[in-house]
C-alpha cells in the first residue's frame, strides 16, 4: 500500500512537470501545478483503491493518472485568441 502511494504521488509529479513544461503559458505558478498533480494522483489511486479493492495496483494506478490529469485540466485558462471581447 505505501509503495501504491509512492508510485501514484511520482505519476502524479511526473504528469505535473510534463504539464508545466508543455502548456507553461497557460498555467499558474509551478508549485500550484506541481502540488495539485501529486494530490490528484494520491486522491486517484485512494478513490480507485476504495472502489476496486486491494490486488489491483495496475489499475489503481491507471485512476491515479486519469484523476491528476483531470485536475491538472482545471487549472488551465484559455489563450488570448479564445476570449471574448469587452464590447459585446
């Protein structure tokens, strides 16, 4: 279980600095876009572990990724072509 927790908070890291490196103009500060991908990843792999139960690291793993990555998604903001102008 520790090493499940290990392994999803390094996922969680990893998805977070690939993030950071590949969309740093449309993120926030790196330690929000670091500490949001490692809580995701750990919040992931509890949430699979709860539902699916022990003897399936793989797969709890594979929600670990998919949670951090949803949450790494809401802290995107939009690019200057896709906002509105203040006159309409």
């Amino acid at each position: 279980m520790i090493l499940e927790a290990l392994a999803s908070a390094v996922l969680g890291l990893v998805l977070a600095w690939a993030a950071a490196r590949r969309l740093s103009r449309r993120l926030p500060a790196r330690p929000l876009v670091f500490s949001t991908g490692i809580a995701g990843s750990l919040f992931g792999d509890f949430v699979t572990h709860t539902a699916l139960g022990p003897g399936t690291a793989w797969l709890s793993l594979v929600g670990a990724a998919v949670i951090s990555a949803a949450s790494l998604s809401l802290l995107l903001r939009p690019t200057g072509r896709m906002r509105r102008s203040a006159t309409a």
